[in-house]
C-alpha cells in the first residue's frame, strides 16, 4: 500500500501519533500519581468510546467513597457515601443492634399508666364503687396493649439476621457499582484536568487523611445511633445552654433600644418623607375619579403592550370594580407605588455605583442576600421598633423585600455591556456622562427593566405580609377571609392582586408590536 493511500486520521504508526500516545500517558502518570501503567490501559479503554465502558478498580471498590473523596470526586463520594452508610447501619442494626428499643420504650409507658389504673380499681373495689368495670376494662385494655406490643418487639428483634443481611447485599452491590465506575469518572477528571490544569490531581495526603476521617466519622456516627437509639443523648439532642440564648436575646433587645433611643429624628424624618410620598398616591389614585384612572391604565397599557393587552387590563379593572375591591385596589396600588419609586430611586443608581466596583457590590451583596432571604416576619420586628405599626412601616419591610433585584439586573446589565463597544466610544472622544447615558445604559436597558420588573412583582407579593402592620388595601381583604375562614373572599381578592400584578407587569415589560 503507497503512503498516499492511508488515511492520516487512522495512521497510529505515524510520528504525530506516537507523539501524542506518549504525551497523553505522560499526562496520566503526572495526573494519578499512583499505578500508571494500569491507569493508562484503563483510560485508553475508556477514552476509546463516547459509551460508558466498564471497567473494574479494585481500590475504589474496596476503600469507596474514601477513594472517590480522596481523588476528588466528591460528585460521586457523596452519593456512594450514604448508600454505604444505610448499608452499614442495617448490617450493626441487624447483628448488634436493640430492634424492640422503641417498643419496650412505648412498653414502659403504657405500664406506668397500668399502674395508675390497677391502683385506681383496687380502690374502687374496696369502696364498692360503681366504676369497678370501667376500670377493669381499662386495665384489661391497657393489658393486651402491652401484650400486642410486646409481641411486635418479639418479632422485631428475629428480624436482625434478615436485616443484616439485606445490609449485606445492598453494600456488595454498591462496592460492585464503585469497582465498576471508578475509571470512567476519573477519566472524565482526567479530560477536565487536561483543559484546565488547576483541577487537583494526584493523591495528597492531606485529602486521603480528609476524605477517610470524614467518612468514618459520618458511618460511624450513623451506626451507633441507629443501632442503639436513645443510648447517646448526645448524638440525637444538639447540646444546648439556655443561658446563651438569654443573653443574645437581651443583647438584641439592648441594641434595637440603643438605635431607637439614639436614631429617633432621623426615622421620623424617614416616616415623614413615605407618608408625604404615599398621601401622594392615594390622593391621585383613591380620590380620583375611577373613569380617569381606569382608561389612563387602560391607555397606558396600549401605548406599552398593544391593544390586546389593554382590552385585558380593561377586564381587570371592571372586574376589581365590579366586586368592590376598587378602592381597596388603588391603596394597594399606591402602597405598592410608594415602594417601588423609593425601591427603584435608590436601586438603580446603587447599581451603577456598584457595577464598575467590584469591591464595593462584594461588600453590599451579602446584605442584599440577607434582605432577600430573611423571612418577612422576622425583619417586621425591628422595622416595628423603629417606625411603629402603619403604612410607613408596610412600605419600608416591602422595599427590604422587593428592592435587591433592581440593584442585581442592574450590575448584571452594565456589565455586560461589550467592552469592545465602550472602548470604540472613547476612541471617538466619548466623555463618562455619554458614556453612560448613550452606551451603557441602552445596551443593559433590558436587564434593568428586568430588574424593574421583579422589583414590582416582589413587592406585590408583601401585600397580604404587610397587611399585619397596617398596610389596608387587598391584602386586608385576604387577611380577613384567612382569620374567618371565608373562602368565597379570598379567592376573589386573591384575583384581583393577580390582575394588579399583570397589569403591572404587561407596563413594565410588554413591547408594542
């Protein structure tokens, strides 16, 4: 056969594929550390088809999970892991384990009241009371009980050789499993470490000594106190000291009073400024004739989303009007209102800031994960120390809640902005406010309204939450039907925050076509 007639990608005897075969097993010895030559022959096996091969590594099906941690193959340790541990815990469950504990537990219960009840019949037969055969069918009843659970006891404790030995097989299968996978997942590593070379390799002390103290410990820990229960107090009850949750209470306490007694003027001021934003609102909103707010919604919504959208929106508003809920609608609407400006006004510049500061949104991202994930109830107890019950106070724990994904989408937007873009503006003399304003700002407009968006919608969400410190508007309704049980008025306020929500929603986002 001529050389011209062999295909270069089949060739394996030529320079360029030796070449590359000795590379590649250079790469494996420096990536296992240990056993090379068998790791190479097992990669190659694997590396030869895009199908799962099996292959069979003594080591990973004798040590288990230890040797998958201690590769770093915590994806796969983990699982195996807990497999391993139920495993073990019913193999010392069924050979060492007290099986009847619970039942002679719930035994020793029952008979403490049997006492009572023996006690109490003897008395009545020594008095000729007439409740002599009530407290003997009591004493006979609680009787068999002890008798019927002494019996499950019994059975439980001839079912440990099976128990142990469904244990057994369960752990033989899944050493079977490991043996057999071992390979292919640390041959996945391997090609994920080949492109990125920071991936661990080897086998380090220090993640061998880890990896098999920790999983001991976990098994361990397991079968103790799954085969003896009760036993170790310890291992079922955290240890607690009562004294340090009173202190860190009267510390709280002592804090909340310290900023109240010394940040007065300041959240007076804070109060004065919502409630000026919010009558605001209500008075354009609540006082204004329904004609007029209805059709500026309805035309609003077809200048933003279409004619499609505002014909929906109409049907929204007439059914909220149609109900009753229409000033209670609008309240809610200049609550929601109130927070989303303030939320909006001080989330989008915040954003920018951050944006361009890496620094600065680390240091703010832990909070706005706080703000975000803290539940309502619990930040509702300082904001009712500082500004008391009220709608003031509904709109601060609505902007604490609804106000980090304007601040979020907005660093996301401007810095996805392209830097390629931005320097092709400065190259034509573009100064930083047109820079912003002309570059950045445009091309991260849609994540911002995103976070606009969300913004509105979380807040939306605080209604019936805020409801409980003053807020009115539809949430009351709901908190009403919630306290007495009234279905039919639930559901129909429930719909109507629903429409409020599309309504907004369709402003904020929708693009007329």
């Amino acid at each position: 056969m001529r050389d011209e007639d062999i295909n270069p990608l089949e060739d394996t005897e030529s320079a360029a594929a030796l070449a590359y075969a000795q590379e590649r097993k250079d790469n494996i010895r420096t990536f296992v550390r240990t056993h090379p030559d068998y790791y190479i022959a097992n990669f190659d096996k694997v590396g030869a088809s895009a199908r799962f091969t099996p292959t069979f590594n003594a080591m990973a099906g004798l040590f288990g999970p230890i040797w998958f941690g201690a590769r770093g193959l915590w994806s796969w340790a983990l699982p195996f892991l807990i497999i391993e541990a139920f495993a073990l815990v019913q193999i010392a469950r069924g050979l060492f384990g007290d099986l009847a504990a619970d039942a002679m537990a719930r035994i020793a219960s029952i008979e403490g009241t049997l006492e009572l009840r023996r006690q109490q019949l003897a008395a009545a037969i020594e008095s000729g009371s007439d409740r002599v055969d009530a407290f003997q069918r009591a004493v006979d009843g609680l009787e068999a009980n002890i008798g019927g659970i002494r019996a499950e006891a019994e059975a439980l404790a001839e079912q440990g050789p099976s128990i142990a030995l469904m244990g057994l097989a369960v752990l033989i299968a899944v050493k079977l499993v490991q043996a057999v996978t071992a390979n292919w997942a640390l041959e996945a590593r391997f090609s994920e470490w080949l492109s990125d070379r920071t991936i661990r390799s080897g086998l380090p002390v220090e993640q061998m000594v880890f990896s098999a103290v920790f999983m001991v410990l976990i098994v361990v820990v397991a079968m103790v106190h799954y085969s003896f229960p009760g036993r170790f107090s310890i291992l079922s009850e955290f240890p607690t000291d009562p004294d340090i949750r009173r202190t860190g209470i009267a510390w709280v306490e002592d804090f909340i009073a310290f900023c109240v007694r010394n940040s007065e003027t300041f959240f007076d001021g804070l109060t004065i400024g919502i409630r000026t934003i919010l009558d605001a609102l209500e008075v354009v909103l609540v006082q204004t004739p329904w004609i007029v707010i209805a059709s500026l919604v309805v035309l609003l919504t077809w200048l933003t989303a279409g004619i499609r959208t505002a014909i929906y929106s109409g049907a929204f508003l007439g059914y909220m009007g149609l109900l009753g809920f229409w000033e209670a609608a609008m309240t809610t609407l200049a609550l929601l209102g109130t927070a989303a400006c303030l939320s909006i006004a001080i989330g989008i510049p915040l954003g920018m800031f951050a944006a361009r500061r890496p620094r600065f949104y680390a240091f703010i991202q832990p909070i706005m994960d706080f703000m975000q994930t803290m539940p309502a109830f619990v930040f509702m107890v300082p904001v009712i120390a500082f500004f008391g019950v009220g709608k003031p106070a509904a709109v601060i724990v609505t902007m604490i809640f609804g106000g980090t994904p304007v601040v979020r989408l907005t660093v996301l937007g401007l810095r996805g902005v392209p830097e390629s873009v931005r320097e092709a503006a400065i190259s034509f003399g573009a100064n930083k406010w047109y820079l912003l304003t002309r570059v950045d700002l445009p091309l991260a407009g849609p994540s911002i309204r995103a976070g606009i968006n969300q913004t509105i919608m979380l807040s939306l969400a605080m209604v019936v939450v805020a409801s409980l410190i003053g807020a009115k508007g539809l949430g009351e309704d709901v908190l009403e039907a919630l306290q007495y049980a009234n279905v039919g008025q639930g559901i129909l306020a429930g719909f109507a925050i629903l429409f409020c929500a599309m309504i907004l929603d369709r402003i904020v986002q929708g693009q007329r076509k």
